[in-house]
C-alpha cells in the first residue's frame, strides 16, 4: 500500500515536530519545512523513527521563489501529496502592547510569517492533490484571534499576532468553499497556550518569573497549558480519511480558553 504523504512547516521544533512525529506513526511519509535548517535533523530522525520516509526542506515559507521551489522537491521525492499542515508563524520576540510603539516592519513580518507563509504553501500543495483529487489542508490559528485581554504570556507582538490569525480563519472558510468540490477539506486549529515537550515557546514560559507563570495559568479556565500530544492528536483526526465531511471548521484546543 502506498503511503501518504504529509508535509509540515515550521517541523523544526514544538509543535511542528510533535505533529510531524505523530503524522509519521499514523502511517504519513513527511516533508518538513522550516527555515532553521539545523533543527530539522532532530524531527527527521525522530519521524524515520517512528516509521516514516522524511524530506528535510529548508526554506523561508514567505518567499514564494523558495515555496515554489519546495514543493517541487516533495513532488519530485513522493510523487504526491496527501496533507499539508501548516503550523510555521508565531508573534515574534519583539514584546509589542502599545499600537504607538508597533512599526510597520514587525506588523509585516508577523502576518508575513502566518499568513502569508499558508496562503503559498495552500496553493502549491493543492496543485499536487488535485492530481488525485484528494487532500487535507489543516491551518493553524490561535485563541488570540479573538482577541486577548490580560497577561501577555508567551505572545511577543499580539496585536498583528491576533490580526493575521484572524485574517487565517477567513481564509480558511473561503478556501474550505473554493475547493468543497474536489475531495480536498480546509481546517484550522486554534490552539489556546499550549507548552510543547521542547521549543521556542517553552523556553519563553519558563523564563518568566514564578508570578508571571502562576498569573498566565490563573487566567486560563483550565488551570493549565494544553499539550503538544492534545494538539497533533486534533491534527491526525483533521487529516484523516474520517474527516472527508469536516471542513471550514476552526478546532478549538483550548482548554475553554475562548
């Protein structure tokens, strides 16, 4: 039987390796990009191990040369592909909270690195699936697209932050509509505070001071952070035969916090 194929950016660390490494032990070969090329080593050998065949694809996700690029190189590795997730983005490590202090070169980079990033990878990745007329395309949002009051925790410049997961939302609903016909289905995630095993968002949480990390989990309904396993677990369902019927839905996975 021949396998399917997945690719996953932002796979060099947190959330994107754990989804990588689950899709791998659903039985998905996986291509994964991101543009720290020496971390991604680590989720490919811990993906082969897990059963997979890997390609490693290093790359800026917002220039189009180099996504176009990629995508040939998975085309030309497997022959076809079966899931894209998009997990690459962020709010970046400049602490932004006045709209004063906000310049017009971070709020660019911000939705550059979420939104634009998903729209070039969602194109070429759909040009490979209609090939076979099926596909899963699974966008990653975020709690903070609604909106956010409170203690900042691991969010760096949160209002373009909130703005592009938003915008990412909308673009999930339409593209869930522009291709309902052809066996392909849109979703996004839209994860709350989530603490992956090992990552850039970790180390941000536990950085903070004791107070600032009992007041961030004092302000969530549960009590705690989500997980990278509850994540990619909502990930492997999105991105299953199962969930042919499911599109343009935005998954909450978290924790009430919305």
């Amino acid at each position: 039987m021949t396998r399917r194929v997945a690719a996953v950016t932002g796979a060099a660390q947190g959330l994107g390796a754990e989804i990588a490494i689950r899709l791998a032990a659903d039985g998905f070969d996986v291509a994964l990009l991101d543009i720290q090329a020496d971390r991604l080593e680590k989720t490919s050998v811990d993906a082969e191990a897990a059963g997979a065949r890997t390609l490693t694809l290093a790359a800026d996700l917002t220039d189009e040369d180099a996504v176009i690029a990629a995508f040939a190189r998975i085309d030309e590795g497997f022959g076809r592909l079966d899931a894209l997730v998009n997990v690459a983005g962020g709010s970046g490590s400049d602490q932004v909270r006045s709209l004063a202090d906000l310049s017009g070169d971070i709020w660019r980079k911000v939705l550059d690195n979420n939104l634009t990033s998903a729209f070039l990878c969602a194109r070429e990745a759909v040009a490979l699936m209609q090939r076979n007329g099926y596909g899963r395309i699974v966008n990653f949002s975020s709690a903070v697209a609604n909106g956010k009051f409170g203690p900042s925790g691991t969010v760096g410049a949160r209002l373009p932050y909130a703005a592009s997961k938003a915008a990412l939302n909308g673009f999930t609903k339409q593209l869930a509509k522009d291709l309902a016909r052809t066996g392909i289905t849109v979703n996004s995630v839209a994860p709350g505070l989530i603490l992956p095993t090992v990552g850039r968002v970790r180390d941000i949480f536990e950085a903070q001071s004791p107070q600032a990390r009992q007041a961030t989990l004092d302000s969530l309904p549960a009590g705690r952070t989500g997980t990278g396993t509850e994540v990619a677990a909502a990930v492997s369902y999105l991105v299953s035969e199962d969930a042919g019927f499911t599109t343009g839905t935005i998954l909450a996975v978290d924790g009430a916090e919305v």
